[in-house]
C-alpha cells in the first residue's frame, strides 16, 4: 500500500503516523489521555482505511485525511473532527505559506532585477542580493498585516466607516503607498541635531559621544542619519545641518574662514590642504557615506533630505539660536557654506549618479512674492541710488533713498 502525497512524491502507507496525528488531536481537547473506547475508534479506522487500499493500491494523501474527518464524527467525536480539521487547516496554511516563499525566492534568483521579481518595487534599490531578498520577501505579508493595522484605527476613529469597500479599493483602484514596508513603523522625519551635537548618538543606543571638532561631526552626523533612518520607512530630514556644519568649520578655522579659503594648513593625513578643498572632502564624505546600501534598509541608501535656507528664514528660524558653547550662529559663512555646497553638489552629480540628498530651498513667501528677492531688489535700488548721479537719473532723491534704507533695516530687524 503507497500514499501519494502533496508534492506527487509516493511513499509507503504507515497507520502509526495516522495514530499519531489522531491520537494528538483527541488529547488536546479532552485534556485527558485516550480512552479504551477511543482505542476501539483507532482499530475500526484502521479497517476502514484498509478496505479503501483494498480497492485500489494508492490513495491521495487528501483522501485519506477526508476518510479520519468522517470516521471522527461518525463515531461522535465532533470536537476531536474539529480540532484535527484545524490542525489539518493549519498545515495546509503553513505549506502554501513555504510554497510562495520559495517560489517568490526562485523567481528572485531567475529575474534580471529587484523590480521584476516583487510586488511593490521601490526606485532607491538598485542592488540584486541576498539583503535585498530578506527585505522583499516579506513585502506581501507586511502589506496585509499594515493594511488591517489601518482597517482598526479606522474602526476605531470613525466607526460607520465602509472599510469594506476601503480594503476593495485598495485591492483594485488605489495604491496605499509603501504598505509593503516594514510593519508599524513611522514614514518620514525631520529632526533637530541639537540633542546629537549634546549627546552624539547615545540618545539612540549608539556610543558616541558629542562631537568635538569637524573631522568627528562628520563622521557621526553619518551614523546619526543611519541611526534614525533604521527607525522610519521614509525620509530622515536635516534641515539644521548646514548651521552646524558652519559651526564647527568655524571652530576649525575661525569666523574669518570664508576669507581664507585658499590658506593651507596641513590636515590629519599629513597632507596639506587649502580649506576649501578640505571643505569638499566634508562634503564628498557625508554625501557618499549616506548614499551607499544600507543592511538595515534592505540594501537601500537613506533617503536623506536636507534645507537651503534665504536670509528672512534663517533669521526667523535662528535669529536667537545658541550653540551649547553659547555661541551664535553667522548667516554669512553659512550662506558660503550651502551655496559652496550646491554648486560642489552640481559638479560631483555630473560624474556619479547620486539620488541624496534632496535639497529643500526654504523661503519666506509673503504678498505673493520671496522676502528674499524682494530684498535684493530693494539693496540693487539703493545702490543704483548711492552710485548714479542725481542729474543722471532725476526721479531718484534722497528722500527715496533713505526710504528704501529704512526699509532695509526694518526687514533686517524682522
């Protein structure tokens, strides 16, 4: 007597693993272990089982397990039915859930890349790895699992909710962005380094501490970006980046920095080097650090997003602000230093495709126009006035001057 099982493989029929299986599913509902009676019920399936291999040499596996689910309830054992119907349930489960697992592995193996072979692909990974199989592999079942996550908090905030005809929806005409990641967890982020530049990243269970000088600062603020990203699906925004920076490059070099920028000096690796081209070594490390696979993303670089500040918002955002050292910080080397940055950024993009950062120009927008262009207007106005003759251009007098002076200084002042 032989058994086909699921997979087509033929083995030989064994009563003992039947037994088994029975024998278990009874026990886990009475509690109890198996009665003379049941023992009776044991030998009569047995029987029974055997007369069917009387009729033919083989039988399916599945058929078999339909002939101990009719035995069961013939003999009154409903509970018992139901738990080994179960038990049959839950293997079944288990099996198809290995089945597609393998398979999605196989087709992983087998395709040309990432986005052919899942079911949400994302544009930041180019990769085609063993990292990125771990992170893909488990899309399908994040993706249910955030979708029922969204389904209770609907039920819970607005309870006449059709989340019915939401998770039809879902299924059909509209995407739910990045449901497929990982389970829980927050999507974008800006973030203050104000605790990094106090603390480092121990706030983080890292074990840096502070950073002391600008060589440190750039190397943790990677750790940093890769710390926080672990934690977020999306975006890690630094928008304070920039005014650090400036701070510590000024405790390198001084607050004159940006009016020496071709002195030499020599640097840690013996070489001597003028400040700006030490500058853009900063800048070439932090940019291509954040921009390499990470293992905690799924072999995905950071998404990393970072502000341009003009002058009315970084005085409104740090007219008042204050390094732990006490210190304030200067819009005009950090103004270099993110202009410097942009235009380093344009030319290193000419020779390496890098996706990080995304720049944010942060303005303030006031009566239909930027605060900032309005203000160039006004000073190119004033000096055309302080410049030109008064019998070249009549219509420009003093009283306009110093109007526009005034007004200069009041938008200084807010």
């Amino acid at each position: 007597m032989k058994v086909i099982k699921r997979n087509g493989e033929v083995v030989p029929y064994d009563f003992s693993k039947i037994e088994k299986a029975v024998t278990s599913a009874f026990k886990a509902v009475t509690k109890e272990d198996p009665t003379s009676e049941f023992y009776n019920f044991l030998d009569e399936l047995q029987v029974t089982i055997g007369e069917h291999f009387s009729a033919a040499d083989t039988l399916e596996v599945e058929i078999i397990q339909d002939i101990i689910e009719y035995e069961l309830m013939s003999f009154g054992y409903f509970e018992v039915a139901k738990a080994y119907i179960l038990y049959r349930a839950k293997h079944e489960n288990t099996r198809k859930f290995a089945e597609r697992k393998i398979k999605f592995i196989n087709d992983y193996i087998e395709s040309d890349n990432t986005a052919n072979a899942t079911i949400d692909d994302n544009s930041n990974v180019s990769n085609h790895n063993i990292a990125v199989l771990n992170a893909e592999i488990h899309k399908e079942d994040n993706q249910k699992v955030n979708l029922k996550i969204l389904e209770n908090k609907l039920k819970e905030l607005y309870p006449d909710f059709d989340y019915k005809q939401m998770n039809k929806d879902f299924n059909t005409i509209a995407y739910l962005h990045d449901s497929s990641s990982q389970i829980g967890m927050p999507y974008c982020v800006a973030v203050s380094l104000y605790p990094f530049l106090l603390n480092g990243i121990k706030d983080l269970g890292g074990l840096s501490a502070s950073p002391k000088n600008i060589d440190s600062f750039c190397g943790m603020f990677v750790n940093c970006v890769f710390a926080i990203a672990a934690q977020y699906k999306g975006a890690v925004a630094t928008p304070g980046f920039f005014v650090c920076m400036d701070w510590f490059c000024r405790k390198e070099w001084g607050d004159d920095y940006v009016n020496r920028l071709d002195e030499t000096y020599n640097c840690n690796s013996n070489r001597v080097k003028s400040i700006r081209k030490q500058v853009h070594q900063y800048f070439q490390r932090i940019t291509y650090s954040i921009n390499q696979p990470s293992a905690a993303r799924g072999s995905q670089s950071v998404f990393w997003n970072l502000s341009i500040f003009d002058k009315p918002f970084y005085d409104t955002m740090y007219g008042d602000f204050r390094f732990p050292d006490g210190s304030p910080s200067n819009w005009e080397t950090l103004n270099w230093l993110q202009c410097e940055y942009l235009h380093w950024l344009n030319q290193e993009r000419l020779k390496c495709i890098l996706t990080f950062p995304v720049v944010s120009v942060a303005l303030i927008y006031q009566n239909g126009k930027c605060e900032s262009i309005c203000n160039r207007q006004r000073e190119s106005h004033y000096r055309q006035c302080r410049f030109k003759r008064r019998d070249r251009i009549p219509s420009y007098h003093d009283e306009d001057v110093k109007r526009h002076q005034r007004r200069d200084n009041q938008s200084q002042r807010i």
